[in-house]
C-alpha cells in the first residue's frame, strides 16, 4: 500500500534516541511524573486537518467522555503489504496461497510486551481499557476529556464540522518519549464519529444543496390525478403523464421495491438455485453498529411473505453488544438507524443466496467498536467474505489513523478475507460542502469499494435498463388554469442521492488498477469504486421490519415493508453474489481487485458495463406523505459520470456469473 504525501499530511513526528536501559527505566517511571516538553513525542499526523481555530466553538466539559484509540505499528509493515500483495496478485507464485491468522499475527502483528506497556500506561493515567484485540493492532480507551489532555497533552477543544460539534485536539497529541517507539498513531478526535449508514430510503433526499429551493420543492400542491404516479412491480407496469421532458410526457413510475427473486433473476442467479447453487456452505459477515432486538424474526416474516425460504437453526449467528454496552448513540445516529441498515444487509444476502450463512458482528457504537468487530472477525478467522455498508464521510480522518485502519484491510487480505465496502450515497460529496472526493474505507487500496446502480427489471425479470445512480429530482407544479410545469428545466436542481466515488486524495494508484482506469481519472491516485450493484432507493428493494420505537429500551413497533437504496444495499449484493460463485467453483476468492482488473484486461465483456442512459431515463415519483409528484432523472451523479468502461460511479461495472467463475479460477 503506498499513501501519496499531501501538505501538512504526514508530518514527520519528533524522535528520541535512547538506549535499552534507559528505555526499561523510562517506562518503569512512566505516570508517576509530570514530562516536560522535551520529554515527549508528538504525532503531527493524528491531529484531523479540520481541526482549526475557524471551526473551534470551545472547549468540551472536563468530564465530557471521549472514546480514543491507540495504534500500535507493525512488526513489519513491508513485509506484510508486500505478503498482501502475492497472495491477492494472479500474476504471483504465492497466488490464493493465504496465511491463518495465528500466522499472521506471529509474523506481524506488535509484541504483547508493547500492547502491554500501552495498556499500562493508559490505565496509569485513570483511563479505561474498552479492547484490545488478539492481533494488538490497536487498543480501544475511554476517559474524562481532563485525563485524555493529562494523558496526551491534547488540549481538547470542540469543533463545528460536518453540519455536526467534534471533539478534536487543537494541538498534535504526544506521550512520553520512552513510550513514543510503540505506538503509530494516537486518535482522540471523534473523526470516526462521522461514520454512518450508507442507505437512503425512497423519498427522502440525503443532502441538501440549496435550503431554499429544497423547501419550495417539497411545499405540498395538489397534483392532478393524471400526473399521480403508482408504483410498480416492475419496470413498465404502471406510467404517468407529466409535462414533456426528454421527448415525451408519459414515463415509467418508480418501482415498488424489488424482491429477492426478481434481484435473482435479473443477476442471473435463478437457473443456479434450482441447482442448490444457492451460497450454502459459505458465510458472509456483515458489521454495522448496536443490534436490531428483531432481526431473525423480520428476516423469517419478510422471507415467508414473499415465497423465499425462512432461515434454518445455526444458520444466522451474532456476536453484538447488549442494550447496556452500546455507547456514543447520539453521536452514532442512534440504534434505530443502524437498525435499518442491518435489516438491509441481512434480508438482501439471504435474498441473493439463501443458503449462505450470515455472521452479524455488532460493534458497541461508530468508532472503535466497529474496529472490534472487524477484528473478531479476523483474528479469528470467522468469515472470508465481509460486508461493510458504512462509510466516514469523507478522507478526512487523520493520517495517521488512516494508516492504522490500512494495517487492519492488509491482515484482512494476506488471510484471503475479502471486505466489501459500500462507496456512499453523497456522490462526489461536494454537497456535504467538501471537495471532490471519495470517501473512505471504501477508498482504501485493499478493500472492494462497491458503487450503485439503477436498475429496470422487466416482467419476465430480465434487465430492462440500468445506468448510474445519480438522481436528480424536478417537482412537478400547478398553476391556477391547471397546467402542469416542472420547477425547474429537467432533469431539476434538487439532489436525492448517487453513488460515492472519485479519486483519492490520500492514496497512490494500486498496481491493479493501472491501465485500466483511464489516466484522466487517476492522476497517479486510487479511484473508487471497483464494482457496483443496484443502490437506487427509486429502483429499490423491499425490506421487512419492527422498526425500534425507542432507542432506550430497543421497543419495536409492528412489522412493515419499506423500500430503500444506497451503496449500503449494492455492497451485501456482491457479497451474496461471490457466496455463491465460491460454492459453485469450491474457491476462495479473498481480496478479489487484482483479480477482477485483471480479467478486464482479457476479457471486458465478462463484465455487465454500466454506460450512460441514452435518451435519459426518467421516471414518475409521487410521495406517499406530501402528495408532490416529481420527475426523477436517472444518471446524474454530481461530478462523477459513467462511460464506457470504467467509470467512477460503477467502477468495472456489474458482475455477471459467467465473470465470477472466471474469477473463482483466477484465468486471466
């Protein structure tokens, strides 16, 4: 993994020389005595770059809680990128030729004598110990915002950022110089507290880029009964007549919400199940935040319904928090938002493959918790393929704790575990007033970033359309006389969602995404995403589910169908779709990147290319609540746009099964 240097990114940290007994002794003091500045070390990249005076709004009370995290670096950062590396590339004698993670941890992960002097020296300084993982990349504290500055030197302060008021240091953070050696990266800002979801559901607009004109587009005004949009089973069921757009004034309406057999169909998977190639024998682990309290009881209720077969004993487990350990839900976006995405990720894997065993792992909130969980995962070898439908926003996070968070995606590869990562649902995020960017860890070089689509399925279930998510909203108005108009000239100004994507600002172009992604993109830097799948809430899939009544006490409310999107749906897609192709080819794809650029140069057409709509798709939507109805035109993703080919919205494009078993092979 190579990170590109940027300004102000990586400044080098302040050394200390020492010799063995003096360092023995130094750290035997360690806590009982105040540092003095030369004393100490500072790390210049742990410090969130937007952690400035022109955000700063004070500081937080002194007993304020603060989550921090301590990274520990490896044994040998370059001999585990570059095992990463062999046993991923198909071009490597090593190829698929993975390690345990016993190995791995013997080989690379840091000495137990250095986890422990971290250990105890945060317990020295009264903080507490939330986990430490087998692999002792990292250890997970809690504290008073008095102990974290007594412990780091921090001087916390609170800064507005994001729409949202985090905790950062106003200066780089340090420890004592005899300590310093064992540690990479000190995180005591709430830059992981940005962390979210990545699902939208049908009819709310995940970004507002105009406040004003957000409001007057969603301002309730009778619409016509002509121009009143039902929705569909499938594409082309139901149409509505608007004013004219595109050539024509009668379109599609939006879509139900999809069904796991219509999703099978049209990825080409039912043939397989009729040969019990439905995913059995292989598991698929999902981490999100918290736990929903009805989870196998909605998947059970949702699968009856529509026809699918309920889950067998033993084949959903969780490891989760209990109702007492969840902590930071404020912060977090509470249960019930994790609730949503849980539901999402579970029913769409067991919809895709049925037979699949799912591994939920719960992390106690948004930040390090979510650490803890990927970490259950590996270092104990519980799962290779892992779904991950939540992103942090931005590539903001500090440097450092970006490298930190590296170190775990390689442990990931070199033991052939694959992570899917969801792209986002903000588009090139410059409506969330950044810029251009994708967002990470979907943007990490050793992860699957997974980007959107949307898709038409016809009634015999085969692929009507399918285009880049991007949508673009224009309501439809009423004048006095009765004539109908749009707010704005299509495709309209108001901004429901697209997929993430983009170049990196932090990280160099991998080796296997060279010569395939167009020189015009990359710019020497890693492009997001890899693959795609559908994600538009308008072309969406139905989910079942007792929504929680009170993030207290975790209370539900009856069942309910819902129809939502977002990369958070695309991401378990795949994930189910390479269950499947791993019990069909009896392989074990792992990391699958190398792999999948490296059958795009041989073979593009195994790929299901993801182009742009011509003429534009556009589709009828009418709001179940306010009444408004709107034209929604499909493929128009911020900056980003598809093409021919790799394209920063879709990546290689869909997958296919006949591309997946060639995948398996590894034959390029």
């Amino acid at each position: 993994m190579t990170i590109a240097s940027r300004p102000g990114a990586f400044a080098k940290r302040t050394t200390a020389t020492v010799t063995s007994i003096a360092t023995i002794i130094a750290l035997s003091m360690i806590g009982t005595a105040p540092a003095s500045a030369a004393d100490r070390v500072s790390y210049d990249g742990s410090k969130p770059a937007w952690a400035v005076a022109a955000n700063d709004s004070g500081t937080p009370a002194a007993d304020t809680t603060v989550e921090g995290e301590i990274y520990l670096p490896l044994r040998d950062p370059a001999g585990a990128a570059a095992l990463a590396k062999a046993v991923s590339s198909p071009t490597s004698p090593s190829y698929r030729s993975y390690v345990s993670p016993k190995q791995w941890i013997k080989q690379f992960a840091p000495t137990k004598a250095d986890s422990d002097a971290v250990v105890n020296y945060l317990t020295s300084q009264g903080l507490t110990i939330s986990a430490v993982p087998a692999s002792r990349e990292y250890v997970v504290f809690r504290g008073t915002a008095d102990q974290v500055n007594a412990a780091f030197a921090a001087n916390l302060h609170t800064y507005n950022y994001s729409g949202r008021e985090l905790i950062a240091p106003s200066k780089a953070p340090s420890v004592p110089a005899a300590l310093a050696p064992k540690i990479s990266a000190v995180s005591v800002d709430q830059s992981r507290f940005l962390t979210h979801p990545d699902s939208v559901q049908q009819g709310s607009i995940p970004t507002v880029r105009d406040p004003q004109s957000f409001a007057k587009a969603n301002a309730a005004t009778p619409t016509p009964a002509t121009a009143l949009a039902t929705c569909s089973q499938y594409t082309g069921q139901n149409t509505a007549t608007l004013p004219a757009a595109y050539g024509r004034t009668v379109f599609p309406t939006f879509n139900c919400g999809y069904v796991p057999s219509q999703l099978r169909s049209a990825y080409g998977l039912n043939s397989l199940a009729k040969s019990r190639i439905d995913g059995s024998g292989q598991t698929v682990a999902i981490i999100d935040a918290y736990a929903s309290p009805s989870i196998v009881q909605d998947i059970n209720t949702y699968s009856a319904a529509q026809g699918e077969p309920t889950l067998k004993p033993e084949q959903y487990k969780q490891i989760v928090p209990t109702l007492a350990q969840f902590k930071d839900t404020a912060l977090c976006q509470e249960p019930d938002g994790w609730q949503t995405e849980q539901t999402i990720d579970t029913e769409s894997v067991h919809g895709i493959a049925p037979g699949a065993n799912i591994l939920y792992v719960g992390g106690y909130n948004c930040g390090g918790g979510l650490d803890i969980a990927m970490s259950t995962i590996l270092d104990n070898g519980l799962a290779n393929i892992v779904s991950n439908s939540y992103s942090d926003a931005t590539e903001a996070l500090p440097a450092d704790v970006i490298t930190g968070e590296d170190n775990l995606y390689m442990q990931a590869t070199a033991e052939g575990v694959g992570l899917y990562f969801s792209s986002g649902d903000d588009g090139d995020l410059t409506d969330l007033g950044e810029a251009p960017q994708p967002s990470f860890p979907g943007s990490d070089p050793w992860v699957t970033g997974v980007g959107g689509t949307s898709l038409g399925i016809n009634k015999t279930g085969n692929i009507a359309f399918e285009t880049g998510w991007g949508d673009l909203l224009d309501k439809v108005l009423v004048a006095p006389s009765g004539s109908l108009s749009y707010t704005a000239p299509p495709p309209g100004t108001l901004f429901g969602g697209g997929a993430g994507g983009g170049t990196s600002t932090v990280f160099a172009e991998p080796w296997y995404q060279k010569g395939v992604v167009p020189g015009s993109l990359s710019s020497g830097m890693r492009v997001q995403p890899d693959i795609a799948a559908l994600a538009d809430p308008y072309t969406g899939f139905k989910i079942g589910i007792r929504p929680i009544t009170d993030d207290t006490t975790l209370a539900t409310g009856p069942f309910v169908n819902q129809t939502w999107g977002g990369t958070s749906l695309a991401s378990p897609l795949v994930a189910g779709q390479i269950a499947i192709v791993q019990q069909a080819t009896r392989s074990h794809i792992g990391f699958a990147n190398p792999t999948l650029y490296g059958l795009d140069r041989i073979a593009p057409s195994a790929f299901r290319d993801v182009r742009p709509a011509n003429p534009p798709v556009a589709l009828a939507y009418t709001g179940a609540i306010s009444g408004n109805t709107y034209l929604v035109t499909l493929d128009r993703d911020t900056s980003l746009t598809t093409a021919r080919g790799y394209d920063d919205v879709t990546g290689l494009g869909g997958l296919t099964y006949g591309l997946l078993s060639l995948l398996a092979a590894g034959k390029h």
